[in-house]
C-alpha cells in the first residue's frame, strides 16, 4: 500500500491594524545625536567608511567634507522605535547628487554603501530642476541591493531649502513628512521592528569640482514602550527533536539561528506524528511604568494555493521567567525589565491534516499597557 504523504511549507503572516496621521508626532522624540558636543567618535561613536577626514563636525552639524565620490557613517543602534527624525543641512546642491539617511539598519551589514546592507532609508536626490524626497526599503538578492520606493514626493525648496524629514511606523503602516506635512503612507512589513542594528548616513556625489558639505542634525527616535523583541515557534519533528524556529528577533537575541519564514519542513506520513506545533517562546521588554501582559500566538495552515484560507485559532503563551543578572531561564542574554514567555504543550498534530501541500502561518499579539504598570488596555 503507497504511503500517504502531506508536504508542509511554512510563512510568515503579521496582521496588524493602522491607521495615518496628518501631522508628525510632537512628543516623546529621543535624542540620538545633535552633534553639539563637536565630535561624532562618542556619545555615540559613528564609524567612517572612507579614509582620511571625509566627515566634520561644523556649526553642530555632521557633514561631508570632500569632492567626487561615496561618503558613509553609520552608529551601532538596536532600540524598537517607531519614528525616527533628522534634518537635511544642504549645501548648496548640483544634478545627480543624493544624500541618505538609513534610519533603520540591519545586521546584516553596518556599512550604508555596501549592496547588503538592507533595512529601510530616507533619500533625498538633487537634480537641475526639481528635488525628491523618498521612503525607500532595501532588500539583497544574493547580487545586489535592491531599492523600493514606498513614498515619494518632489520638495518645495523655497519652503524646506533643509527641510527635517519624520518617519513614523504603526504596525506596519509608514508615513513619510516632509517638515509639517505629510507625503503619503504605505504599508510594508519587509523588516520587524526588532530587527534594527545600525543607523547611516551615505552622500553621493558625482563629478564636481566643489566640496559640497550636505550634512544631517538632530537625529532622533521615538522608542517603542513595550513589545516583543523576538519570537518562535516551537516545533517537533519526526525524530523527537524539540526545536525553534524565529520569526522575530536579531543577533544574541534571536531564538534561533533558523528562519521560520519561507521554510519548507519536507513530507510527512500522514497521522504519524511526525510534525507537531507545541507553541511558541516570546521576549518581551517594557519600559518605565508600562506593562506587558501575557502573549497571544495567532496560527492556521491551508493547503497551498487556496485564495481564501480560513481563520487563525488563537493560544495564550504563559510567562516562564523575568530576566535577572542579565539573564532569562535557560540562559538567553537580556537587560532591564525583559521577561520570557513560553509554551510548549499546544501538542497540534500537523499530520492529521489531510493528503496535501499546506503552509502554516503564524503571528502574534502582545497585550499591555503604555500608561502604568498594570492592566492590559493595550495592544
């Protein structure tokens, strides 16, 4: 008798609910560098990419100091926020020339000029007769770095000849200001909030005979009160194996070094039992005089290829420990007030299922309070 098989792929899905703003947040911004101190070597300390003295600190701003070519710096930065604000200082300005700032960087590498390094960027593009502002994401292909442009708008120079650009994320939904107003909104998940390890700013300039000094001041950041910082869920295989894979998380924080996003986890007899969801780990922080609450695990698998697939079935992921000593349960690094959330007997036979391809798709909710340290009105 042929043995039935089920084949089970497995992606990532986060649904969130958003909603725009008409003006850029006026409260709550974080200082990350205003450059007033006369240096960018500390407080925080901003490496440079290209030799000799291309970057100068001038009036308490950070600027290019050259002629022809690529000018980058970058800061090591892994708070989850979400708004991020700076001003362009332009220095007059010819066509072709580009002026970035990487607001949110990831891991993956900390030079703004190298083609893997990915996250999400503002650019501002000079040309003869009109310049743009754009909220760009960044992704490589394994050849090259490629560029999506979210928002753009052209730039009224006569109203923001330097204008201080807002970004703002809720949930996934991004809106992009140029001063006071706002160039539109679109919605892009290409990145988690966690995943941020690194802030730039890149110049470009082409042939020019003149030492343009474009500069960036006052960057600043609007950090997320509390939230999840990474996750996974927990799974086992045909071989009693227990393990994770992450959809969340980045570096020493991540819960595992395999991916869950776009996995595929092979073929299974079915009713053998060889494939079971057991639940999730989550890490969560918080901030002074907020809240976390325990965690929500949202799941569903469909067979692939199905339009309408149907409803998530929910589970609660109980907490298993505070961090102390700088330490979770088990060991995980973690700092302040981060607290571990586990499940591991959810115990759903995924071959049950019957004969077919399916995808399994999960994502979470993290229930708190941003206004005291008790209550979960929050999400």
């Amino acid at each position: 008798m042929k043995q039935r098989i089920i084949n089970l792929l497995v992606s990532l899905l986060i649904v969130f609910s958003f909603s725009a703003q008409a003006q850029p947040p006026t409260t709550n911004w974080l200082s990350l560098d205003n450059f007033n101190d006369g240096n960018y070597t500390s407080n925080p300390t901003w490496t440079v990419f290209n030799s000799g003295n291309p970057w100068i600190i001038e009036s308490g701003i950070l600027k290019k100091n050259g002629l022809n070519g690529t000018y980058a710096v970058s800061t090591p930065f892994t708070r989850v926020t979400n708004g991020w604000q700076f001003d362009y200082v332009l220095d007059g300005g010819e066509d072709g020339q580009i002026i970035d700032y990487y607001f949110f960087m990831t891991s993956a590498n900390s030079n703004p000029a190298d083609s893997r390094a990915t996250g999400y960027r503002v650019r501002y593009e000079l040309f003869n007769t009109s310049y743009r502002i754009s909220l760009q994401s960044l992704v490589y292909n394994g050849t090259s770095r490629v560029a999506t442009t979210m928002i753009s708008s052209l730039v009224n120079t006569s109203v923001y000849p330097s204008p201080r650009v807002t970004v703002t994320r809720t949930n996934d939904l991004w809106e992009l200001f140029i001063g006071n107003t706002s160039a539109g909104t679109r919605t892009d998940a290409t990145f988690a909030s966690t995943e941020c390890a690194y802030q730039g700013a890149l110049v470009f300039l082409p042939n020019t005979s003149i030492n343009f000094k474009h500069g960036f001041d006052n960057i600043r950041f609007r950090e997320i009160p509390f939230g999840a910082f990474a996750t996974a869920p927990a799974l086992k295989s045909c071989n009693g194996r227990d393990f994770y894979f992450t959809t969340t998380g980045v570096d020493v924080d991540r819960i595992s070094v395999e991916r869950f996003s776009d996995t595929s986890f092979g073929a299974y007899v079915r009713n053998s039992g060889g494939f079971i969801l057991r639940g999730a780990q989550i890490k969560t922080f918080k901030g002074a005089n907020t809240n976390v609450c325990i965690p929500l695990m949202y799941y569903r698998t469909y067979l692939s290829g199905t339009t309408t697939p149907g409803g998530f079935d929910m589970t609660t992921i109980p907490f298993r420990g505070d961090c102390s000593n700088n330490s979770f349960p088990g060991g995980a690094p973690c700092t302040g007030s981060d607290q571990l959330w586990e499940k591991t007997d959810l115990n759903l036979n995924l071959t049950s299922l019957p004969v077919g391809k399916y995808n399994i798709e999960v994502y979470y909710k993290i229930p708190g309070n941003i206004n005291g340290a008790s209550g979960c009105p929050d999400t």
